[in-house]
C-alpha cells in the first residue's frame, strides 16, 4: 500500500442490487434451494497462495532483500507471474513507464472469450518498498490474484464479462503504474470497464476483515461472501485513497476490493469480533524489513483468496437473466421481532404460459436494523419454498438483493409470496417491496 494518505470520511453507501447468497434451504423445507445462475466459485487452495509468496520471498532475497521499484527483484516477480499465467493460456502484455530515473513495469493478462465491451478486471501492486521483501504488503493480493487466474485456466471458465487480471508497478511510489495503465486507455476503453477489484494487503497478521464501500454491487458481493461464512465486515478506511482502486475511481470506472488492515490499531471490539490481539496494529511490520513470510494469517489469506474467486466468479460469469414478464407488490409489510411468526407479501401472477423459467427472478427490497437476523424464502403457488437468504452474522442493515431461483417445477400462474422471518431479537424493519420476473 502507497504512503500516500488520501482519507474519506466513513459514509456507507446505500446497497444495490447484488448477487444471491450462496446459502441452501433446510432439510425442514422439502424445496430446492435458490441458486444463482454463475457457475459455483473454486476453493482457491491457501498452499497455492503461500507456495507463490515462497517465490517472491526467494526472488526478494536473492535480489538486495526488497523487491521494490526500479530494482531487479521487482523484474524478477514480473517474470515469475507472467510465465504462470503464459503457460495457463493467457495472452500477457508487459507495459514499461519511467517513475525515479527507473523503468517500471506493469503487467496485463488476459483470459479469452466474454464480452469484449464489458470488461472486469482484478488487480494487486506487485512491488514492495525498499526495506524489505513484501509479502503481506502486497505478495498476498498479488498471490491471490495470480492463483484466481490460474483457476479460471483449470476451470476452464467461459465468462460472460471479459475478464483480466492486472499487477502493477510503483504502487508504493504514489500509484505510479496503475495511474499510467488507466491514463493510457483511451476513453472508449475505459467505457468498456464493468468494474475493477482491488486487492492490497489480504493477509495481515493481526487481520480485520474491511470491505471497499465504492460501488454498491462490487461492495455487496463481497459482504455475501462473508456473510455465508458467518464473518462480520466493516467499511475500508484506511486504505482510502493509497492503493491502485484510486487510480481507477477517478476515471470514473466502479471499484471494489478487500482489505485486512495496516497501521492501524485494532479496537478491543474489533478483537472481540474477529479474534487477535487488541491495542496492537493490523500489521506490525507493514513497511518493514519483517514484512517476510511469518507476517501473514493464513486464515485471513485463505478467506480473502477465497473470496477473490467468488468475486470474479459472480460478478464475471453469471448468466444474465433474460428479460421477462415482472410482477411488483409495494405494499409495505411489518416485520415483527423475533420471536413473532414469519410474514408475507403476496403477488398473484397471471397470464403467463406454463411453468416458471429456471432463471425466476426476485429482486427484494427490506428495510431493517439488522439484516442479519432476517431469513427469507420465496412460496411457490404450491406452498413450496426456496431459501433466499438465511440469517447471519452480517452487521448491516437493508436487504437490497436480487436472487435467481430454478422454479420450473412450479407451474407461474398463481399466488407467490415473499416470506420473511425475524429469528432474533432487538430489530426491526418492513418488507418496502418485492418483483419477480419470469
């Protein structure tokens, strides 16, 4: 992460609409659970990860202990990335720029197929600062970059957005490289941007797990993620401004990305929340000579690779769901505390021919205090329920979400209803609206 402070007050933006936690119904409801139309994300392997971070470690040592700007153990990590990515099919561009009387570089790959004109690409700073070998500050992202790559090569994946995956130079000199690969793209270039993922520092020690709250869909995405592993996140502050997203966001192009904390001092709450060691900071030996292989957590590094893949994944790959005919109910519901009974909005659907699509869409819109005591299913006509979201240890508050669910079983004409029940106390909220379209 750049020195460079550029600091945003903390605002937390309002939700959009996002993608479909990955949660499955109870064995109590005897009805398929909802699912999104991506293909399911990869468990990266953490050895993966950590045997790359081995490498740079070993490239930093045998080139001055560093691996920063303008030195050859920065030139040895480029070349170690691209001959992965080279022989995984990728077609790979070295882009050179000058920063401090050095050459910088910058490295760009590309995965084929997807939409050309909707790009979505995931990014790390590759260079570390002079004093020493960078493995959390920033080998963690630019690992977890490169072995997300690599599953998309072993997967074969066929997305629907163009995917490319970029590690820049001279991040740690004020953004130096990504600054010129954006100011370098022409504007119908950039046009084409999706949006961009950011990983700078994913392994800290002593980690908080904070999320970019940029854009809303890129920001939802990751806090599905955490959410169906049960993680709390917070909103990414400290990084404002100092790592390669910047360079992105002020071209105007949607940004995102994860992050475990640097300087920093973690709370006693935080503690409480995610574990480690209060009044001491996320990272110890961010911008020192100890930043080497023994400052990462595995878990977190493990998590975040993880949940860089579900990213790319789901924001890459998902299949559109085709336009269809829409039924809306805005008609504001009461949900009541935990432990009341569950509620429902109801929608009659008529005229349409047949069953509904295997892509049945329900865009849901709750206002609440705390969405993690919420759990929401869809009713079929039947009675036949598909699990939305289960509850979890998620503290936001609004459900602001669009899921996809197979209901072709279910013949589409008659009564739907959105189900929503609190299961545990202290908040509350309404059902503000709810559409589904076949």
């Amino acid at each position: 992460m750049s020195l460079s402070v550029s600091r945003r007050l903390a605002a937390v933006t309002a939700f959009a609409v996002a993608g479909l936690f990955a949660s499955t119904a109870p064995a109590a409801l005897a009805a398929p659970s909802a699912v999104t139309a991506a293909p399911t994300p990869p468990d990266i392997p953490l050895a993966n990860v950590k045997a790359h971070l081995s490498q740079l470690s070993t490239i930093a040592a045998n080139n001055g202990g560093n691996r920063a700007h303008g030195r050859p153990g920065y030139k040895a990590s480029i070349d170690y990335v691209k001959a992965k990515l080279d022989a995984a099919g990728f077609t790979t561009t070295l882009q050179t720029f000058t920063s401090s009387g050095a050459t910088g570089y910058n490295l760009i790959a590309d995965w084929p197929g997807g939409d050309p004109n909707s790009v979505l690409m995931s990014g790390a700073h590759l260079d570390s600062v002079t004093s020493g070998a960078g493995i959390n500050d920033n080998g963690s992202g630019s690992a977890a970059v490169l072995e997300t790559a690599l599953a998309v090569s072993r997967a074969g994946l066929q997305p629907t957005k163009h995917l490319r995956f970029g590690w820049w130079g001279a991040e740690e000199l004020g953004l130096i490289g990504s600054k010129y690969y954006v100011n370098n793209l022409p504007a119908a270039e950039r046009s084409k941007f999706a949006g961009y993922l950011n990983f700078d520092m994913i392994g800290s020690p002593n980690p908080g797990y904070f999320v970019y709250d940029d854009d809303p869909t890129i920001e939802q995405t990751f806090k599905n993620y955490y959410a169906g592993l049960g993680v709390a996140t917070e909103i990414e502050t400290e990084g404002d401004g100092r790592s390669d997203h910047a360079s992105f966001k002020n071209v105007g192009i949607p940004v995102g990305g994860l992050f475990t904390g640097a300087s920093r001092t973690k709370t006693a709450a935080q503690a409480q929340k995610w574990g480690g060691t209060s009044g001491q900071a996320f990272d110890r030996c961010y911008h020192s000579s100890c930043d080497s292989l023994t400052n990462i957590n595995d878990t977190a590094l493990d998590r975040n690779a993880d949940a860089v893949a579900y990213a790319v994944w789901n924001l890459g790959a998902s299949t559109p769901v085709p336009p269809g005919q829409s039924f809306e109910n805005t008609a504001d519901v009461n949900i009541p505390d935990s432990p009341a009974a569950a509620v429902t909005s109801p929608i009659t659907v008529s005229g349409v021919a047949g069953n509904a699509p295997a892509t049945t869409k329900v865009d849901v819109n709750i206002v609440h205090t705390y969405r993690g005591d919420l759990v929401i299913d869809l009713l079929a006509p039947d009675g036949t329920a598909y699990r939305l979201k289960n509850s979890a240890s998620d503290s936001a508050d609004n459900v602001i979400a669009s899921y996809t669910v197979n209901a072709s079983s279910e013949v589409a004409n008659g009564v739907w209803k959105l189900q929503v029940k609190d299961v545990a106390a202290q908040d509350v909220g309404y059902i503000n609206s709810w559409k589904i379209t076949f």
